[in-house]
C-alpha cells in the first residue's frame, strides 16, 4: 500500500487469482511468514491473519493523517498523499535530528557524533568478525539460488597472511570461528588487503555448506545497542583457530 521513500498510499486489489497448481501453488508473503509463524508455534495474532486485514490495520493507524473523502478515494483505488507528521516521535526531546544530543550526553555519551570503540556486545574473541556483501551478488535477495550459489563459490574465512602465518594455517585451509553463542568452520582465503584482527565472510554462507549446518547470524548478538535501540550485529568478535 505504501512504497518506501514517500508518503502516496494507494489501496491496489488482487487483480487475477495464484494458479492452481497440484501440491500447493503460489502463497503471498502474508501466508509465507503466517506458515512461518504457526510451525514456530507462535501466538494465533502473528499468523491467524490475512492480507485484508493487515491492509485494513494500516488504513486505521493512518486515520488521523486521512480524511473522510480521502478515505472514500483510497478505497475507491485512487492515490493520496498522507498528511505530514512533522515532529512526532522521532525519538529526540525536540522531535528533530539533533547534531548536539542532550540526551546522549546525559548517558556517558560524546554529545555530538564521533569515533567510539567498539565494545563487541559483550564479546572477547580476538577477531573481529565483518560479515560483508557478496560481490557475487546485488543483495541478498535470491542468494541462495543455484546460478548465485554457483557464482559466489564456497563460504570462505577471509584472513590477513600475518594472522594466517599466527595461526599456522594457509590457503584452503580450515578455521574454526567461535565466540560463546556458536562456531562454524570455514576455509581460508589469505587476504593481504586485509587489516590485522579481522575475518571476513563474505555473503550470507548458506547452512548446508558449513560442517556445523548454521548460519553466520548464529555468532551475532541478538542484543540492541545501548544508544538508539538498533541491532548490533555489525560488533560481533571471535576467537580463530585452526580445524582438526
């Protein structure tokens, strides 16, 4: 209903029916991620729903940006720009991006942005760990297809030659990364652009390839980060080994 980047909602119906196909045909997103939600045994609200009603959900929220005739437009299928919400719930006292932050301040933090060590989430490995794209790849959309598969290669530990030489490994050969939440096993690829105490893992290594059948999230932090509530999977560390 409402497109990244601008605030034209527009209310577009199904226009033809999903094939029938024997076994199962084609599912929306909605009943993917409802499949999803009730194999995992989660509550009835996060998978006894359906397209409609998400859509109507989003309509109520938005009501007090919507008027009564842009309603009765939206639902006859015409676009209509939501009214502004300036200066709500943007998360600073001033409802405004705050180059000077009173707030971060108040916590220990420098008042303005700039360079602060990372702390890992917790974490004592040696390396840090820089779970990067995939060149192979735009994103991560269709990753896992064959034809990416095939063009990506191999998961594979990117690692300076010194930490290689320190560690007694070359190329080819295996490493063990791990850090109290999991480990997994990889081959090394010597990589002298490589700063010193960082491996590299390029893509998103699918779990069939990794002896230990996880993926590389399993060594990153489900914590949030103590300042603005994001993901701090980007400060995950690990210790690195050579594999028996």
């Amino acid at each position: 209903m409402v497109q990244h980047g601008h605030r034209v909602m527009q209310f577009a119906r199904r226009a033809v029916a999903p094939p029938a196909v024997e076994g199962g045909g084609p599912r929306s997103n909605v009943e993917t991620f409802a499949a999803i939600a009730k194999k995992l045994d989660l509550p009835r609200e996060t998978w006894d729903v359906t397209e409609l009603e998400l859509c109507e959900e989003l309509l109520e929220a938005s009501r007090a940006r919507i008027s009564d005739d842009e309603m009765k437009r939206l639902r006859a299928g015409e676009p209509v720009k939501l009214a502004p919400r300036e200066l709500q719930g943007w998360g600073t006292p001033s409802g405004k991006i705050e180059l000077w932050s009173e707030a971060a301040k108040s916590k220990g933090q420098p008042p303005i942005a700039t360079y602060v060590e990372d702390d890992g989430a917790g974490d004592r490995g040696r390396y840090v760990l820089v779970a990067a794209p995939s060149i192979a790849t735009h994103n991560s959309t269709y990753v896992h297809s064959a034809r990416h598969v095939k063009k990506a290669g191999p998961p594979l530990a990117h690692l300076n030659p010194e930490d290689a030489k320190e560690l007694g490994v070359a190329e080819g050969a295996k490493v063990r990364l791990s850090n109290t939440r999991g480990a997994l096993t990889l081959a090394v690829a010597i990589a002298p652009g490589m700063p010193r105490g960082l491996v590299r893992v390029d893509g998103v290594p699918r779990a069939v390839d990794v002896p230990e059948r996880i993926g590389l999230n399993a060594l990153s932090s489900g914590a949030t980060s103590d300042l603005g509530s994001g993901n701090v999977l980007y400060s995950a560390r690990v210790d690195v080994a050579a594999a028996s």
